[in-house]
C-alpha cells in the first residue's frame, strides 16, 4: 500500500506554517521590547533633551531636515513625511548625497534631524561641518552616547541598546523600528502642542480616502428641494410619495417653526405595515429625535453614525432646521467608504 503523500506534504506545510508564527512572535516580542525600553527611557535620561529637540523644531522659522543613510535613510523618508503631514514643515535629504551639492537644500533658518544608529557614518561628516559653520541646530537620534554625531550634536536623542530581531543581531528591525517610533512621538508631541485639528489635518490630505473622510458634509449634501420633508399632521400615503420622489428612503417630518421633529424611513414602514398605514398621520409612524449631523462635521464622522446607528441616510441641521441630507452612496461615490 502507498503511503499517503498529500498527509506528509500536509505535516510538513503545518510544521513549516508553526515554525514561521513563531519566528514572527519572537520579531514582535524582540521589537516591542525596544518600544518598550523607549518608553522607559523617556520617563528617564531620554525625557529632558526629548523636550529640548521638541523645542527646537516648534521654534525654527524654517523646515525641519531629516536625514540619514541606509535604513536610517528610509526611516527618514518616513518620520519627515510624517512632519509634514503634522503642521510641521519637513522633507528628506539623503545624508550621501548632501555633499554633492544638497546641502544647497538646508537653510540657516531650518532644523537637521540626523538619525545613525551608530553615529559614526563618514556621509554624515559633510552634514556636521555644515551645520557647525551656519549654526543650524543639530538634533541626533542615535544609540550611542559617544559617537562623532551625539558629540557635535546641540540636542542629544541616545536611544536605549536593544538586540535587533534578526537571529545573527545583524539586520536593522528592532532599531529602525525604535527610530520610527521615537521619529512619531516627536511629531506628535509637536501636533499636540500646537493644536493641530483634524480640520487642519484635512488641508494637507485633501486626496484618496482620507482626504474624502476630511472634507465636510456640506461638500457632498444634497439641499433645497431635493430634502425630502413633510410637516406634522401629513398623511402616510403623501409622507410615501415624498419618499419615493425624492429616492432617499426617508422624509424628515417638521413641526410649526421648521425644526426636526422626526423622520420616516423605509424601516418604519414595514414596523407600521397594515391596512390603515396610508391613511394614519406620520406623527403616529415617525421615529422621534432621529440621528442628525451638521453640515460642518467631517465625512468620516458621517460614515461611523451612519455604520455605528444601521441606517442608510442622514439629514443635516442647524439649530435643529434641517438644511440638508447625505445618504451612505453619496460617501461611497466620494470614496470616503
């Protein structure tokens, strides 16, 4: 009898498939231990020239330089990207091609942000010099206390020793995983400090889906006579043809002064379904103090009440008048879901 060949090639896909989960258990332990030992350096040694450096940045008149080389250089991109989209103004310069003439990118007014997790790279030589001759203040991020750069340096960021996640402590993870980690907190530190809002956020992320969930609602609702609304005292069955009319699936119902009372959906129709159902009075089928939103609140806080509450459409008020209306499909045309 032939052994069964698609069970050895199952054992040994399950042993393959448990080996690899517990390799990256260990990277994740190994990299939020470096997290970690951020966190309890801040609440130590790290805390003080962390303020200092935060300082610098909030005051430079200029942008905020990041660089560095290698995987610094990409962790760079990252932490200066981050900057940017934070209300600080920041960008990369690579630290290897600063002496090749993009040192002509750094001004007197601007801050440098050199990251080298050993702080002994000879690229970073020419960046030194020049911030020493233009004295433009100098902020390392490294894990040595002594290195060329910590030493030059006006604020000092030393990160805590940690062993990297690669078996053989060769491959940058857990490092660069501690630079991008203190590069966020930062730019955070920044944003909080200077009330940077999500209605600011939405300036500089005006595209894709998250420029969608940032703008307003009164950028995608629907106005005027396109508002399905019925006052108090309506029959259902004119209640009805405003709903089919205006393809929301809901009529806002208002009182004498104009204001929001209640509203009719789809949903409170089949609850109600009888005989009687046309000829009753909306008061008696609405739904009192129906969800609303207002016309300055984000998309993306539309797209949660609508998720968070099951329903498909939202009228828009202010001081309780309804000015408007958004449906689910207009976010899902505008990208925001």
């Amino acid at each position: 009898m032939r052994p069964s060949k698609p069970l050895m090639a199952h054992s040994t896909g399950t042993d393959s498939a448990n080996a690899a989960i517990q390799s990256a258990l260990r990277t994740l332990e190994a990299e939020g231990g470096g997290v970690a030992a951020i966190e309890a350096a801040l609440r130590s040694d790290l805390g003080e020239p962390f303020g200092r450096a935060a300082d610098l940045i909030r005051s430079a008149k200029g942008r905020l330089i990041v660089t560095g080389l290698g995987k610094s250089g990409h962790i760079s991109r990252k932490i200066a990207a981050t900057f940017a989209s934070t209300g600080t103004p920041a960008f990369f310069v690579h630290a290897a091609e600063a002496s090749h003439g993009d040192l002509g990118m750094i001004t007197t007014d601007d801050v440098i942000l050199a990251l080298s997790w050993s702080g002994e790279q000879p690229e970073m030589k020419a960046l030194i010099t020049y911030a020493k001759r233009f004295r433009i203040p100098l902020i390392a991020m490294t894990a040595e206390r002594d290195s060329t750069l910590s030493q030059a340096a006006d604020v000092a960021l030393t990160l805590p020793k940690a062993r990297e996640a690669c078996p053989h402590n060769l491959a940058p993870t857990t490092s660069s995983l501690m630079m991008l980690a203190l590069g966020d907190a930062l730019a955070i530190a920044l944003l909080e400090g200077r009330g940077f809002t999500s209605v600011d956020f939405s300036v500089l992320h005006p595209g894709g889906k998250l420029g969608a969930m940032l703008k307003h609602i009164s950028d995608f609702m629907h106005t005027g006579a396109a508002v399905p609304l019925k006052p108090l005292g309506t029959s259902m069955s004119e209640a009805v043809v405003e709903m089919t009319s205006k393809g929301f699936g809901c009529v806002g119902i208002v009182d004498t002064r104009g204001q929001l009372v209640g509203i009719v959906t789809d949903g409170d129709l089949r609850r109600h379904m009888g005989p009687d159902l046309m000829t009753a009075l909306v008061d008696d089928v609405m739904t009192k103090n129906p969800k609303t939103i207002r016309g300055t609140s984000l998309a993306g806080e539309a797209l949660e009440v609508l998720n968070a509450s099951k329903i498909t459409a939202l009228i828009v008020t202010e001081a309780s008048k309804p000015v408007g209306i958004v449906h689910m499909h207009d976010l899902l045309r505008a990208g925001v879901a």
